[in-house]
C-alpha cells in the first residue's frame, strides 16, 4: 500500500455502526467501486452497464432481448436504454426474430468484441487498485468469503428481490 493510502487508512476509521454490522462497510465499498469502475469506463464511453450487457452477449451469443433483462437483472425500459445507447455507438444489434415477430435478437457487434478488451482492461486495473492492500492469499480468501456470503444469503433468488425493489441499482445514486 502507497505511504498515501497508508495515511488515508489509518486516519480514517470505519463508523462505530459498521462494527456491529460489517456489511454496511461493503454497501459503502460497492460505491466506491461503483465509481471507481465508472471512472475507468468512461474514456471509452461506457458505462458498467454497458459492459455487463455487452459480457452476457459476447459469452452467450445472440439472445432474445427478455433473455437480456432476466440475465441482467434490470428493469425492462432500463434494458432498452442500455441497448438504445449500444446500437447508437455500433456495439449491439437488435433484430425482430424471424419466428416470432414480436421478439427482438440481440447481439455483440464485431466492433464490441475489441471494445470489451479495452473495457475488462479498465475493471481489471480498477479491481487491482481496489484491493492493493491485500495480498494474493487475502484476496483469494476474500472471494470465498464474499462466494460463501452470497449463497447464505440467498443468491441469485435474493438478487432477483433486491433488483425488483431497486430496479437499476448500476446507477450511482444522484446527489
């Protein structure tokens, strides 16, 4: 850790509140991140969005556009922006499926793949400066944590209720 962020660390002690309940520490993390991620994008003009939509394209291939939102977890409309900014920037294509009409295909653009690269460089290099006070071991053991967290609380079922309640929580919040 730089002598910088050393300093930063040890004036700044987490609230009393996060003691008793450490997760509030990972909703206050999850906005760090969140910025952090957004920043990183940005120069390349996306948005995590964006890239967790283009991600479900690329590893699954052409999907039905209800497909998409229940991959995503987003609200239908936000799913139509995220694609409407997509197709304006040449990164996605929507067609009508010829055996259904009344669906839409969706898919990456050539161009999306060469775009992701550049993008999943940014959140590797963003991740990497989030977590550059642990060590190889402490981050290995944090993903267990997080993964063992994850399942006792439910999973992608419990996701799926939190994503009804706040149906974009990709956004950071306005202020």
């Amino acid at each position: 850790m730089s002598m910088a962020r050393t300093a930063i660390a040890t004036k700044t002690e987490p609230l009393s509140i996060t003691r008793k309940w450490p997760s509030l520490l990972l909703i206050k993390l999850g906005r760090i991140t969140l910025h952090r991620f957004t920043d990183a994008l940005a120069p390349l003009g996306l948005k995590p969005r964006h890239v967790a939509a283009l991600i479900e394209l690329r590893d699954s291939g052409p999907l039905t556009q209800q497909a998409l939102v229940e991959r995503l977890h987003l609200d239908p409309t936000n799913v139509v922006a995220v694609l409407n900014e997509l197709e304006r920037n040449g990164l996605a294509e929507r067609r009508r499926d010829p055996e259904d009409r009344r669906r839409h295909i969706v898919e990456a653009s050539p161009k999306a793949r060469a775009t992701l690269d550049k993008a999943e460089h940014a959140m590797d290099k963003a991740e990497a400066e989030l977590f550059d006070a642990l060590d190889d071991g402490e981050r290995v053991l944090l993903e267990e944590l997080l993964t063992t967290a994850w399942h006792g609380s439910g999973g992608i079922e419990a996701y799926h209720e939190a994503a009804a309640a706040d149906p974009d929580p990709t956004e950071l919040p306005k202020t």
